[in-house]
C-alpha cells in the first residue's frame, strides 16, 4: 500500500431530489466507495460527515458545516467525495469552495466520479470544472420549473395547493387540494366577522375578547392538530390576527393561490407578491361567510380608522421614530392641528421618555426639503452624487480600489507560490535532501506566511464588496429617486419608497433658540448629500 501522507475528510449528501436522479447513490453506498477509494490510494480516513435530506442547492448543511468547522482546526488536509453533484448543485458557491477556499486552508480537493483532483494540474481540468458544475445545478433549476409549471396549473383550476389550510377550513380527506369547513374554528370566523361588523368591536377589541376566553390563535391550533408542543403565546391574538381574517375573501368560497412565492430554488426566502400576481378562482369551496358580512366587516375597518382632522393619512406611520427610546411617534390631534408625539411617552408617562414633539405639517416639510435637496444633486450632477455616496459608504475612490484589486491578486499568487513550494520542500524531505528539523522550521515559516495572507486577503476582498455593494445601492437609489423628478408635494408612496426612517429628537435651547435634531435614512443609502 502507498504510503499516506493525506488525512481525508470522506463527504457523503443525499436529498428526495436527488434520489429521482439516476446518478445518484445512497449513503451507505457513497461511504464504501469513498472507503474503498481512501484504502487503494494511501489516504487515512478523519472522519465521515453525512448530510442525508438535505439539497445540494445551498451549503447550509449540518455535517457540512461540522467538516468547515474541523477544517479551519486542521483536522484534515484533503477532501473527497463521490462527484461534484455530491458536494452541492450551486456551481456559483462549488466553484468558490474548490477555487479560493480549500486553497487557502491547504486542502486537497478529490471528485472520484468526475476525475477531479486539485493536487493535480490540468488545464482541462481548469476548462471543464466550472461547465460540469453548471450542469449540477441545471438538474434542479429544472426541477424547481417543472414544480412551478404544475402548481401554476392547479392554482388555474381552482385547487388548494398551500401547505395548511386557512383557519376555519379544513383538507379533504379524499382529496388534499378542497377544502372543507372545519365547523369547530368556522364559528370563531363568524364570530369575529360579526363582533367587527355589527357589534361595535374594533380589532384590537375583538383579539382582547378571545384571548380571554382563552381561544387558540390559528397559528397554536395548527400546533394542537399536528400533535405539537403549545407555546405560552398560544391564546396572542393581536389586531393584525383578526386584520388578516376579516380581509381574507376565501372566507366567501373563492380560491386564492400564488399570494408568496420562493426568491428562487437556490433560496429558502419567500416573498409576498402584489395582488394582482394572486390567482383567484370563486366559488370553489363551502363560503362560512355571506358577501354581506365581508362587506360590512370591512367597512366596519375603514370607518374605525382615525385619521388626522384635516383628513390627511398618517403617511410616517412605520417610519418616525423616536430619537432616545425608538418607539414609534404617534398622532396627536393639538389645538385643533396634528402633531406627533412619542407613544412611550403617550402611554407610560415622563419617567420613560419625553414628548419629543412635532407638527404633523412641519415634518412633511422637512423631509419633502430634504428629499428635494437629494433630488436636484441628482438632477445637476448624477455622476458627482453617485461618486459622492460610493465613496463615503465603500470608503475607497476607484483609483484605490484598482491598487486593491492588484494586491489582491498579488497576495492570492504569493500563496500559491507558498504551496508549491511547501510542495517541493515534502519531497526534499523524503528524499532526504533536508533534515527533519531543517524542514520543521522552514514549513512553519511557509505556515505562517500562510495564514498571514489568508488573513490579509479576507480584508482586502471584504474592502472590494464594500465599495461593490455602495455603488449596487447608490445606483438603486438613483434609479428610484428619478420617478420623483417632478413631485411637488411629499406623498406617502414618495416617503416609502425613498425613505427608510425618520428619528425625531426632543428640543433643546441653543444659544437662545429652540431647536430639534430630525434624522433622515433613506434607502440603500442612509444618509443623503
């Protein structure tokens, strides 16, 4: 046998899509190959790490991140698994381990299946890497369409296709896309409807009556029938509970599919999708409501809104906060005009905060001002503004982030340099060519300068994504503060989609006047010119 001079860390990975793969194996089969392979070619075997269930798709994997983690302690010094689809299906985040990351640890990279072995130089090698790792990730990408495709189609006619149904209903035994009345939680659903609409009940009203008639949440009910553990929020209901029952027309029979959807099958983010995105299809199921009721409900919503006396919306709601505690400020009708004040205040008294007050018309006119001062920089010099913002936030001009760039590459060859040479010292070694404590000191040398660079170069590539991700938010900013060009008046979508939070202070006297810090943070960008 060969003489081992690798300690090997054997990587097995198996998901349900996966196993409609024919390539794929199970685990027990990856491990003996990957034995098999270790005892032919001399490699000691550190351990196992075994990811079964889990995609290929991202690297959030619990035995994955167990080997990284043993990897930075030096447990090992090679990698090896069965094909490159074992390892993951992202070619983008494949390519980042293979290429920068084991390099940096001193980690020898081995496919078996696809003939990859990074000790090895081969410039097909080099070619064909990053085309198979596309071709891994194809498999789900194709996948993740054809699921999409199958599902759009049943939302089309009419089927129930989320994961749980809505509180009041229940699946089909027969058939898991109807719905049926669950009669137990319809009658909280017509309870609720009647308490907003005809019996004088606000939201707020409404949970607060539940929750003392200790009635489980929809969220604590859906725990109850699965055979899980309550929490202590179990009977929280809370007035954006309630909101969402008494705007949700399935409760009229009708069927509403596509409200969310996944970022993409790389990700496990979902986002919510405009209206106008969802596919409602009516008279689907048995309604537990009438049309009347929903109307008269919803109305009941509107009526019991309070908007200012002057009839204008409280458009900073979710955004002005206060300076010194961070509660949100509240409106406050005063002497016959609005104002805002802090609700920690408001609600607890001065020993917990202070009024930190403003004019409802005053703040509106500083922020338009201010968001009129980001519009005309724009407007004068794009160029300037967007230089300006790039380098405050990235904290580098471009003619230092091009001096960057070019130690960057010049770190990353001196540690390849470093291994080649580290290289050609073992061999030296064996062939006694140097001692063994002449190649002690020399490889600690090597090690250190190592890591030495390692450490540099995370710094300087942590400096070029700042500097990337400033002139990506600057540019974001530009592009939405352009469709305002010709506002006259701040506005609530205005506000909402320029501005990410307004911070009101309290006032103070200042060389005999008063005065009152107002913060603004916009979007992508925080503060503005």
């Amino acid at each position: 046998m060969v003489q081992s001079i690798y300690v090997a860390a054997c990587y097995c990975r198996l998901s349900r899509d996966d196993e409609q793969d024919g390539t794929s194996v199970s685990i027990e089969t990856q491990r003996k190959i990957l034995s098999d392979y270790c005892n032919t070619n001399g490699f000691s075997i550190y351990d196992f790490y075994c990811d079964d269930g889990f995609t290929g798709t991202n690297f959030e994997r619990p035995d994955f991140t167990r080997m990284l983690e043993d990897m930075k302690s030096g447990k090992f010094n090679a990698i090896i698994v069965k094909d490159l689809s074992r390892f993951g299906r992202n070619y983008i985040e494949v390519g980042k381990y293979i290429e920068d990351i084991f390099p940096e640890n001193s980690i020898r990279f081995i496919a078996i299946g696809d003939n990859v072995d990074t000790l090895q130089d081969n410039m097909d090698l080099d070619l064909m890497l990053p085309m198979k790792n596309i071709f891994n990730q194809f498999y789900p990408a194709d996948c993740s369409r054809k699921t999409r495709q199958a599902f759009h189609a049943k939302a089309l006619r009419g089927e129930f296709i989320g994961s749980v149904a809505p509180y009041g209903y229940k699946k089909s035994a027969e058939d898991k896309h109807i719905l049926e009345i669950n009669e137990e939680t319809a009658a909280v659903v017509r309870r609720i409807f009647e308490m907003v609409a005809y019996e004088n009940c606000g939201c707020n009203k409404t949970a607060k009556i539940l929750a003392s008639e200790k009635i489980l949440t929809p969220n604590a009910y859906n725990m109850k029938c699965a055979g899980k553990p309550l929490g202590d929020n179990r009977y929280d209901w809370n007035l954006t509970s309630i909101q969402v029952i008494i705007k949700n027309r399935e409760y009229l029979g009708h069927t509403i599919n596509c409200k969310k959807k996944k970022l993409s099958f790389k990700s496990k983010r979902v986002i919510n999708q405009s209206e106008e995105k969802w596919i409602i299809v009516e008279n689907t199921h048995p309604a537990i409501i009438s049309q009347k009721l929903f109307d008269d409900a919803n109305e009941q919503l509107t009526i019991r809104k309070r908007p200012c006396k002057n009839k204008e919306p409280h458009m900073f709601s979710g955004i002005v906060k206060c300076a010194d505690c961070g509660y949100a400020l509240s409106l406050t009708p005063t002497n016959g005009k609005p104002a805002l004040c802090c609700i920690n205040y408001k609600r607890r008294g001065k020993e917990f905060c202070s009024a930190h007050y403003i004019r409802y018309d005053e703040l509106i006119h500083i922020v338009y001002d201010d968001i009129r001062r980001q519009i005309n920089a724009v407007r004068n010099d794009e160029d300037k503004f967007i230089k300006v913002l790039s380098e405050r936030y990235g904290k580098s001009n471009q003619t230092d982030l091009r001096k960057v760039q070019k130690e960057i590459q010049n770190t990353e060859k001196r540690i390849k340099e470093l291994d080649e040479h580290f290289y050609k010292l073992y061999d030296d070694r064996l062939n006694g060519v140097i001692s063994e404590s002449r190649f002690k000191e020399m490889s600690q040398r090597i090690e250190q300068e190592q890591s030495d660079l390692t450490e540099k170069l995370e710094l300087l590539r942590e400096r070029v994504g700042q500097n990337e991700e400033a002139a990506i938010n600057t540019e974001l900013f530009v592009q939405e503060i352009k469709q305002f060009f010709d506002m006259t008046e701040l506005d609530k979508e205005m506000l909402h989609r320029l501005v990410k939070k307004v911070t009101v202070g309290n006032k103070y006297k200042k060389d005999g006047k008063k005065r009152q810090d107002i913060t603004i943070e916009y979007r992508f960008i925080g503060q503005g010119v």
